[in-house]
C-alpha cells in the first residue's frame, strides 16, 4: 500500500506512526522544501509537493490543509483521501466516541467530559484538536473505552463517519479565510452529525441557531443545552432532569461562557451516566486549560490573566464580559477574515479603560472602536515586552489587563502558545 503523507508536522509524525505500524510504502509530501523526512520515507517536497498524487493508494492530509486545494492538483483522488479522524473512526475499536465542535470552548468542554467520565469511574482517551493525535493512544483501546475527540471545521470539513454523541457549541464566523464563506463554515460543523443514525445523541447550544442548524444534520435524538432538557443553569445553579449539580460559584471556571460549557459537558455525560456526585467533583474542580482566562500574576495591584487562546472576537467579548473590574485589553494579531464590530460595541458597554493594539489588524479594529465610539487606544509596539509596558502604564491598582486579542498570532508570534508564553515572561519581569 502507498501512502502519501500531505502536510508534516505533528500530526504528520503520528500518521507515520500508524501507517508504518500497518507496513505502508511512505512518502512525504510538503511544501517546506527543507522539512526533515524520517529514515526510510520518500519525499516529495518543495512546490510540486503535490504533484502525481493519483499514484498513491491512499493521500492523507493533516487538517490545516483544505481537501480542495489538493483536489485543484489532483482533481479525480477525492476517493483517496483519508484523515487521521477518517482512518480512526474507520479502525476505532470502541463505539463509546463523543466528539465536540463549535466555535470556541471546545477544549474546556471536551476536558470536562473526559474528567467527568474518570471521576464515574470510566476508562478514558482525549484526543483531537486539543493537541493528542488519537492514532497515539489507539493500540490502548478496547471495545469498553470511553474516547473524546475535539474537533475543529479544518478536522470535519471531509469526515465520512460520525461518533455516538455530538456536541455542537456556540457557532460564530470563524476561519473565513480557510472556508470560502459561513456557509462552507457551518456545513463543515455539520459532519459531525451528518452521519448519525436514529440510535445516535446530537447535543447543541439552545441559544445559537446556528448551532441548532448544525446539529439538525444528525438523525438521532436531538437535546439542548443551557435550557431544558438538557443541563442548564436556574438561580446560579446548574441543573439537569431536575437535579441540582453545583452552583455556579463553585466553578473555578470564570465567565458565564463556562457556564455553557460546563453544561454542555453534563449534557453530553448524562447520556451515560447519572453518577451527579463524580459529575459534581469533577466539575468543581477543573481550574482550566492554559491560556484560556489563566491568571498570570498580580503586580501593583493590577492583576494580568493570558487568554491567548482567545483567537476571535466573541472569545474576547466573553473574557472582558467575565471581569467587573477596569480593564486594560490587548487585541490584534493576524488577519482571519472576520469583523470586529461586536468586540468595539462590547468594549464601548464595558468598563474599559484602555485598549492596546497589536499586529496586521490593529488599524481594522480601531476603525470598529473609533465607529463605536472609543476612543481610548494605544499602540502596543511590535514586541510583547513593549505590548505589557504599554499596557502596565495605562493600568491602576484594582485593574485587570487581558491578554486576549480576538485574533490569530502568525504575524507577531510562531503560534498562540508562543505569544502566551511570551506574555507569561513579560508579565514575570515586571
């Protein structure tokens, strides 16, 4: 069997892992002319990475490539091209898969499950978009294993199968430089229920029509969540089929968006087990995922949360909604294709004190404050030490300054870690 491996980076190296593991013809194909190629693969590398891909029995790509950039070249291998999330659901050997989209809180959301499911008592895997390739832990399955995948519209947009339970988050334009349009967008979300049958769960946010679109694809049982029946939340208290699991101020989760994932994950848990106090443990004591509204440090009495994670701009919207105190935000970064309206009237409504500006978007956000009426914008530099300073000397005691620039970071940074570790060491050296 040939195998070709289009795009290799981390995902590429566990995909060579697995074909290896099943005695495949390898070869490697990436645009990096100079990518490092393991010992015993071919390469087809530089411009004409994909060249003649119709030789191959099976053309793998990672998710950050669009199929129809490859079917542009190759235009009669649609047949041929798999996915790591393709392949595994092809081989998985356990039924029990529970696989979550949306737009943002996916990861926090996917954790919560996989920790509620432990914390009941079940065998668990965590995989998908929030960094671990499944093909790792595949050997490790068996047909009683819990699996919950993260799954990004780049992982779905070509998925041929659909997992037992699919949860579909808030919805929001995201990735419009990828997908042709919001159309594409949604129809991508969308093939995480497009394959379930009758027996199977579709969970999805009452409050986004989007998201109900997205999960209208699914044939099976149809569930809200944050209202009923699904797990929502009634006088700060989160409930599901009548049972009062936590209130909200038990969560170390911070922002009402939490709430929404945290139900979310109940609703999705629910399904296979009422065990409220395993499912109450573990939801009172997740503090997070790094970068996603994590405290850094208080300096001055001005305290500095990382939410660089926070790549669009409902992400900021919901972390500048989560603090009641002044704050100072740094936004910007790369350019995704998205508006940023709604951030600059969320920013005029708030207690904002100062906006920093940062990167290749900083002069299309500022056009949406000065439209929104804000006025209070400083340049951030180019540099993060220079992006803190900025923001240490617009900052009081009793502040917040947030990290959380509604934008991608390829123009500044090497990814969002990056820039939020450099926040991190800015921070530090205060």
């Amino acid at each position: 069997m040939k195998v070709a491996l289009v795009g290799f980076a981390v995902e590429g190296r566990a995909a060579f892992e697995y074909w290896s593991r099943l005695g495949a013809n390898i070869t490697v194909c990436d645009q990096d002319f100079r990518k490092k190629v393991p010992d015993g693969a071919g390469r087809q590398l530089g411009e004409n990475y994909l060249k003649n891909l119709d030789h191959f029995d099976v053309v793998w790509r990672t998710a950050g490539i669009n199929p129809q950039i490859i079917l542009d070249a190759n235009p009669d291998i649609a047949d041929k091209i798999t996915t790591t999330m393709n392949e595994f659901l092809r081989v998985c050997p356990t039924k029990h898969v529970i696989g979550v989209t949306g737009t943002k809180g996916k990861g926090t959301t996917s954790t919560l499950i996989a920790k509620m499911l432990e914390a009941a008592g079940e065998e668990v895997f965590l995989g998908g978009n929030i960094g671990v390739s499944p093909f790792d832990f595949l050997p490790k399955l068996t047909e009683n294993s819990w699996v919950v995948l993260e799954l990004s519209s780049f992982q779905l947009v070509d998925l041929k199968r659909s997992p037992a339970i699919a949860v579909c988050l808030m919805v929001v334009p995201e990735h419009l430089n990828w997908h042709a349009d919001m159309d594409e967008y949604i129809l991508a979300k969308a093939q995480l229920f497009e394959h379930q049958t009758a027996s199977d769960t579709a969970i999805y946010y009452a409050k986004s029509d989007d998201s109900r679109k997205v999960a209208s694809y699914s044939s099976g049982l149809k569930i809200p969540y944050f209202a009923e029946p699904g797990a929502h939340v009634e006088n700060d208290t989160i409930i599901i089929a009548g049972e009062r699991v936590c209130d909200t101020d038990e969560l170390k989760l911070l922002g009402e968006h939490n709430w929404q994932n945290a139900c979310a994950a109940l609703t999705a848990v629910w399904q296979i087990t009422q065990n409220s106090e395993a499912i109450r443990s573990a939801l009172t004591a997740f503090s997070g995922l790094p970068h996603r509204l994590e405290f850094v440090r208080e300096v001055d009495g001005i305290k500095y949360y990382d939410d660089s994670f926070g790549t669009g701009p409902e992400t900021a919207i919901v972390a500048i909604e989560a603090f009641e105190q002044p704050k100072v935000v740094i936004l910007g970064g790369s350019d995704k294709g998205v508006r940023f309206d709604q951030l600059a009237k969320t920013i005029a409504g708030q207690n904002v004190r100062q906006v920093i500006l940062i990167g290749e978007t900083a002069p299309k956000i500022e056009a949406a404050l000065r439209q929104a009426g804000v006025s209070a914008i400083t340049s951030g530099g180019t540099t993060m030490p220079e992006m803190v300073a900025a923001a240490k000397s617009a900052a009081q005691p009793g502040d917040v300054v947030l990290l959380s620039p509604a934008c991608a970071s390829f123009d500044l940074f090497q990814n969002y870690k990056d820039r939020a570790n450099q926040f991190e060491r800015a921070v530090q050296a205060l």
